[in-house]
C-alpha cells in the first residue's frame, strides 16, 4: 500500500541515496562517469539537510510498504525566467521505475500543485529535459505550458530542458 509523508531533517540520507538513484536509474546512461559523478554531488546528504531543514523547500515522500519509492520536492524560484509574482517551482518529481503507472506520479503532482498554491503562488514552474517524452506528456495533462528554454548541466555536460509553467 502506497503511502505519503512530508520529509523532514531526518530523511537526508535516505533522500541522498533516492535522489541519486532516482536520476542515475532515469538519466544515467547519457552521461560520462565524471560529470554524472560532479551532478550527484548536488544529493549530497548535506545538501538534503539543508533543504529540509529551510521552510523554503517541501518534500513528500512516497512509500510502498515501507520501501521508498519516489518523492517530489517544491521550492523557490531557481530557473533562469523573470519572477512576475508569487510564484513556485517544483524542482524534482521522480517514480523509481517499479512504480511507473500506478499512479504515484499523479499524487505527488497533485500534491506539488496543492503545496504551491498552500504557499500562495500564482503560478508554478519547472524544468523538463527535451527529450524526456514520457514526463513532457505527463506535464501537459497537467496543463503547464512551455515558456522558454535552458541549458540544465550535468558536470560539463549541457542538456537542452523545456521550461513549463502552470497557472495556478
């Protein structure tokens, strides 16, 4: 049975360890070992704890009796778009494959939408890589709309990503 919880302090290692996972079992293969070494450094455990610890970031995480399945993670404005009013931006959404199409992806966007809104944004942005078909699809059934794009970097390493909005 899935259940959701909010992160806190104590989950960073345990979101260390799922971030990196989550990105290297989605992206993993187009990188070369050192810059997909350099971008995991940004799931430090340090770095987790420093976001949930700072009341600007929410996560929730997902659980399937007890094992670890996917999270969302909301925060500020950090892409490179001009703020125009309250606004949010959901910086990570990931399902561990084994939960693919069961619907997890749906509760924590729903829930990423409901948190935005909680925070008072008027519009909630995020990032997408080009050629990630299958969450670029999930996000227009959402009704985000692309805006502009960007060069997200893993290590050396420029990816094209979509940027999307959402009016909330």
């Amino acid at each position: 049975m899935i259940e959701y919880r909010n992160g806190g302090p104590d989950d960073a290692a345990l979101m260390s360890r799922l971030g990196k996972q989550t990105f290297v079992e989605t992206f993993g293969h187009l990188y070369t070992p050192e810059n997909l070494a350099a971008f995991l450094e940004n799931h430090s455990e340090e770095n987790w704890r420093g976001e949930l610890t700072n009341p600007d970031f929410a996560v929730r995480i997902a659980e399937d009796s007890g094992e670890v399945a996917g999270f969302a993670k909301v925060g500020p404005p950090s892409l490179p778009f001009e703020v125009t009013g309250p606004t949010a931006e959901l910086r990570q959404l990931y399902v561990l494959k084994p939960w693919h199409g069961q619907g997890m992806a749906h509760a924590l966007m729903d829930w990423a939408i409901a948190e935005a809104k909680r925070r008072g944004a008027a519009q909630l942005y995020l990032s997408v890589f080009v050629d990630n078909h299958r969450a670029r699809r999930f996000y227009d059934r959402y009704g985000f709309e692309a805006v502009g794009t960007y060069d997200f970097m893993v290590g050396t390493h420029a990816d094209l990503d979509i940027i999307m909005r959402k009016l909330l």
